[in-house]
C-alpha cells in the first residue's frame, strides 16, 4: 500500500492520500480523543503524541499537529494509517460521521429558505471541491440579517489564511449570486 502526503495552506496539517475511499459520505472530524472514540482509525492516531485533530473526507486524512515537526511525526502517521488499512478495520464505528450532526445546527428564519438553498447549493458545488482538494471542509451553519455563517473543519479549522479564503473567496461568491449576502463569518 503507497499512502500519498500532500501539504495543506496549513503549516499545522498535512493530508494523506491512501489511494482508497476513507468515508462513502460526508466527513467526519474529531478534534480530542474523547471524540476519537467514534472511529478506530481517529484513535489509533490520537495514541500518536503531537497528533491535534483528525479529519476523514471521501478519500483522503488530514492530520493537525502541535509542537512536534513533521519529519517526526510523518512515518508513524504512514504506519499507523497503512496498518489500519490493511487490518479491514472500519474507518468509523456506530457512531454517525460529524456532517451528520451539523445539520441538527442549523440556523436560518423560515422566509429564508430560498436563499438558504441557493447557498447552500453553491457551497456544495462551488466551494466544498475547493476546500477538499486542501485537505478540509467548509459547511452551512446560519443565516441571520445577511450573514451566513460557516463551519471550517480539517486543515481549513485555525488555517492562517482560512480567513481570507472566507472573505475574499466565498463571501465574494455569494454576494455575486445571492444579494441578500451582505458577510460571511466562521463558527
């Protein structure tokens, strides 16, 4: 098995590439080992000192880090992701995946639902691709007075230019297409 790395706009995070489908649908992050314990692979990661956060997308992991340099830290993130893999082991266990539990969430008024949809559907198909091929994800929160508010997870989550991608990228995006976008802020 030859797992892929790929560095993210994120010192702190890099991607890793198995070659295999990692989650069928959604995503799933995990940002403690109290969370981890929904997924074998997250926890077998956690046990990895230095290791932040895991975030699991269609075909890919990205992996935070703090205090530990990469070099270090990269050949037991291999091994570990490599040995989940071929032992068959689920990704996730009965737990639900993270994307699932962020609709239950969601904020908007009701005479909004036409916008929510609009931007909603520009998010999947416009932004989301984006922000995966950076290791990440990016979903809708709320919208209140103009504002549409965002979830940044993986290596998109405490990303340095996460915030320019938010205010030059997509808030640019919506306003062109809804003008009822006036912001767009991170949760």
């Amino acid at each position: 098995m030859f797992i892929q790395t790929e560095a993210t706009p994120n010192p702190a995070t890099l991607k890793f590439l198995p070659g295999k489908v990692v989650l069928d649908n959604g995503t799933a992050e995990f940002r403690d080992r109290e969370q981890a314990a929904a997924s074998p692979l997250a926890e077998r990661l956690f046990a990895i000192p230095g290791v932040t956060g895991v975030f699991f997308g269609y075909d890919f992991v990205t992996v935070t880090k703090d205090g530990v340099e990469w070099p270090h830290l990269k050949p037991a993130i291999l091994g570990t992701i490599m040995e989940h893999f071929m032992s068959g082991a689920p990704i996730m266990g009965s737990a639900k995946t993270a994307e699932a539990g962020d609709l239950d969430g969601e904020f908007f008024d009701e005479g909004d639902e036409t916008i929510v949809a609009t931007i909603k559907e520009l998010l999947e198909t416009r932004v989301r691709p984006a922000v995966a091929q950076d290791g990440g994800d990016i979903t809708f929160k709320g919208f209140r007075d103009g504002t549409v508010y965002l979830n940044m997870k993986g290596s998109c989550a405490g990303c340095p230019s996460s915030t320019a991608t938010l205010k030059h990228g997509v808030q640019n995006l919506l306003k062109h297409f809804v003008p009822e976008v006036q912001e767009v802020e991170a949760v």
